[in-house]
C-alpha cells in the first residue's frame, strides 16, 4: 500500500460526499450554493449548475476510489481513508452550507 493511494481515497471520499448535497438539490430543482455562484461558495446557482457539480464530483471521486490503487471494502486502512475523508468534507459542508440554509451554524457562528 502507497502513501498516496490512501490520500487519493480520502479526498474520493470528500468529492464523492461534496457530490451529493449538489446532485440532490439539483434534481429537486432547488438553487444551491456552489463554487460558480457570486459570490463563490455563497450564493446560488441553478439546479442545472448543481446536477452539473454533483456529477463533476461523482466522477473525481470515483476516479480517485475505483482507479488508483486497488481500492477494498475489506482493506481497513482504505476504508478509514474514505471515511476519514467523507466525515472531513461532511463536517466542513454541514457548517458552511447550515450557514446559509438555517442549520445549526448559523445560529451560534
């Protein structure tokens, strides 16, 4: 096992996690922040934008898990990797997109 395989499924974890609140939001054809919003990360782009992201994303992530490395659901060391990973960016979203959408964050920031 490489170093860097196990960095590659910690930021596919992230990107695979960033694609979900975009991809979602955008089928439910609800504006969402996202980085090509004014400002970035901030304001709101179009459901079609965030479908476009959220697949973006869905792929880096696959591409990062599925294509480097031998990637194992039985490995424990890939798998703390990705979830490490996923937890990160989860906790990162959950305070940055709560303060623009009336989560937790915004009441005590």
């Amino acid at each position: 096992m490489q170093w860097f395989h196990l960095a590659s499924y910690f930021f596919g974890g992230a990107f695979l996690t960033n694609a979900v609140p975009h991809f979602v939001s955008g089928v439910l054809g609800k504006p969402f922040q996202s980085p090509f919003a004014k400002p970035p990360g901030q304001g709101l782009s179009s459901p079609t934008v965030n479908i476009l992201w959220g697949f973006f994303n869905l792929v880096v992530g696959y591409a990062l898990v599925c294509r480097v490395g031998d990637f194992g659901l039985k490995i424990t060391d890939d798998v703390v990797a990705l979830g490490l990973g996923v937890l990160a960016i989860g906790l990162f979203t959950a305070r940055h997109f709560g303060r623009f959408n009336g989560g937790y964050a915004s009441e005590h920031s």
